[in-house]
C-alpha cells in the first residue's frame, strides 16, 4: 500500500463502533455523503446500518414518553472541559465529576444519545459484556457510569461534527466546517443548538434538577464564542500538556480511534498532517478566543501539576471559578486517586530526528505554555510517556 496505508480489520473495541448509536434517516445522510469504503469497513456499516432501525424506533418511543418533562427541564449553566486531545481533559473530567453538584453524559448517552432515557437500564447489561475493559488508546478503564464526551452524541443526533472525520478521513470538506461552527446556515445553527439543548436538558433530567453538566469535549475549545453566546455563564477549564506528549498520543489515538471505526483503510501521512494542522489551529483559536471570556470563568491548568498534586490544581479550579463544595470533591476522589497509582501509561519511542520534527511543528505550543525542548543533540532515544 502506497502512503502508508493500513488496512485494518478487527476492532479492539468488540463489536460495537462509534456508528452503533446512530439513527435511520441520520444513516441515510451518512451514505449520501458517500464515504469512501474498503472491505474492513463494510462490517460496520452493515451493523451500523441495521441498528440504526432499531435505534430510531427507540428514539420515537423515549420521545413519547419522556419530551414534555425534558422540556420542562431547567438548565443550569455548564461548565466545559476544554483542551486538545489527548492533553488530560479525561482525567481532569473523571476528577471533578466525583463533586455531587455536577451531571455528565454517562456511556449510555454518549452510545445511544437519542433513546439513552429509555433505554439505558437495560442495555447496560448487555453492552458491558461486549465492550473493552480498558479504551485501546491509552488503557484508561471503559465503566459505563464514567463520564463520556459529548461530541459523539452531538455527532450522532445531527452529524454537525468534526468526528465525521472518523468515518471521511480522506474527505475533509465533509467534517472541517464543523470545528468553529461560525460557517454554518442559520437553519443549520438553529437545529444544532436546538438538538444540542435537548441532548443537555435530558441529562439533566436523568441527573436531576439544580446539578449542572459537567462536558468535556476537545472540540468545544474552537467553539467558546458560539458557546458563550448560548450560555453566557457558562465556564471553562482549559488543560495543556507537554507538546511531545500530545504530538504522539494523539497520532496513537487517530489510528485506534480511526481504525475501529472508520470505513476506509487510513493513509497515515495524511493522518498525521491532519492531525498537527488541527492542533495548530486550535492554539491560534483559543489564544484569540480566550481573551473574550469574563473574568472568572476560565481557568487554566498544566496536567503535569494536576497528574502530581490533583488535589492543589483542583483547589485552584474551585477558587478561580468560585465553586462551593471542594472539600467533598477532595473526600470523594480519593478512591479513584489510589486506583490510577496503578495506571500504566503508553509509552512511546522518539529519536532525534521525530523530536527535531515535532518541535519544528509545534515550536508554538512550547513557547505559549512554557516548555522546554528536549536536548536533541544528546537525544539518542527517549520513550515518552502518554
């Protein structure tokens, strides 16, 4: 295969894929935005394709039952985790999730986001036997009540997402639009925020009243203004990382993450291109973007200061955004806390050559958050934790 192309076959994600919770007509304009497809995806998108039946009579039957309560639901404003992929938004978000005031999309609404109210008591027991302990990118554990990003959701109940990217890889006009979402048709806005209004109201309504969501989702760093606009007492967390550390993390996550459930074989040089133009991209959008928040609601956070004292950082999160009930939070994380000293990190190899590469890429990043670069001229081979 020509570009190093690769043709994978057998998912480490069991049989479910991300496709799995999508709904019939939402297939249908799926398919008219023909994707490109090689024998190792036509699995999923015959799985895919059949569930999608099932999932839209779900969805018809929740909304009967449950749309005027959902309705009626009053949203409190969220608080967004923000940040590139791969940079800690996971562990920061599993950390402030164990504070009670705080709801989340669990893996129930991130799978199924259009019948999760209907449905979620029973398929979590199925679905729990078919799913992967451990996510295969970065050996983080797959719980169904652990809080799940948002964005998937969004993808699945409109397909106004850059995660189209997973299934059109090699057709970037189908998904780049999809990041700011200032290029959008006022109907187009109009049915995003609508779909994404009720997505929020029904965790809220699962959760309970007066919590408020707790989301995380890499993509809503490109999107604070849109955001703002829609809840201007929203706020932000944004969290960074050591540029070395995202640059190969993240290119292990594209081709896990791709590779289970994309359609096509991956050319792994456009891969990788795509991969730093985004990144780039957001330093540029939220370096401007962030300027535009009120004072007190963003914080910032270095993960290596939160991976060695969470409890300090988040300390300084509660401060700064003023929240109530830090010293719960401190009682309720502990469990979790003593489970990750035993968490093993991927780790990676890096020469001189892929170190001079991803500085000269992301030269940007070092010089914006404070990172030092690692002395090539005496780096033979360094393995770098993700």
């Amino acid at each position: 295969m020509t570009k190093r192309q690769e043709n994978k076959t057998v998912s480490t994600k069991g049989p479910f894929c991300v496709w799995s919770g999508i709904g019939f007509t939402n297939f249908i304009k799926l398919m008219r935005l023909r994707p490109t497809i090689r024998w190792s995806g036509l699995s999923r998108l015959i799985s895919s394709g059949l569930l999608s039946i099932s999932n839209s009579c779900f969805s018809l039957l929740e909304k009967l039952f449950f749309s005027r309560k959902v309705n009626r639901t009053k949203l409190e404003p969220p608080v967004f985790i923000i940040g590139h992929w791969r940079s800690g938004t996971t562990l920061l978000h599993n950390l402030m999730s164990m504070d009670k005031k705080f709801i989340y999309p669990n893996m129930g609404a991130m799978l199924f986001p259009s019948h999760f109210l209907l449905t979620e008591s029973v398929l979590k027991h199925v679905v729990k036997l078919l799913i992967p302990k451990q996510r295969p990118m970065d050996n983080m554990p797959v719980e169904w009540d652990l809080p799940q990003e948002d964005e998937t959701s969004i993808m699945l109940l409109h397909l106004m997402s850059p995660y189209l990217a997973i299934g059109f890889s090699d057709q970037p006009e189908v998904y780049d639009r999809y990041y700011e979402l200032d290029k959008l048709t006022p109907r187009e806005e109009s049915i995003w925020k609508k779909t994404f209004l009720y997505f929020l109201k029904k965790v809220t309504f699962k959760g309970g009243e007066n919590k408020r969501v707790l989301l995380k989702s890499p993509t809503h760093t490109f999107r604070i203004p849109f955001l703002l606009k829609m809840f201007p007492d929203a706020q932000f967390v944004y969290i960074y990382r050591d540029p070395y550390k995202v640059y190969n993390s993240t290119l292990h996550l594209r081709k896990t993450m791709f590779g289970d459930n994309g359609f096509a074989p991956l050319d792994m040089e456009k891969l990788e291109e795509d991969m730093s133009n985004i990144y780039l991209r957001h330093l540029d959008v939220y370096e401007q973007d962030r300027k535009t928040v009120p004072e007190g609601q963003l914080h910032e956070v270095r993960f290596e200061d939160l991976e060695e004292d969470p409890v300090d950082e988040l300390r300084k999160v509660y401060e700064q955004l003023n929240l109530p009930g830090f010293d719960d939070l401190v009682k309720n994380m502990q469990p979790y806390l003593q489970d990750q000293k035993s968490y093993k990190q991927n780790k990676y190899e890096m020469d001189a050559a892929q170190e001079k590469k991803i500085y000269e890429l992301y030269q940007k990043a070092f010089e914006m958050f404070g990172y030092d670069r690692l002395p090539s001229d005496e780096l033979l081979k360094a393995r770098v934790a993700s």
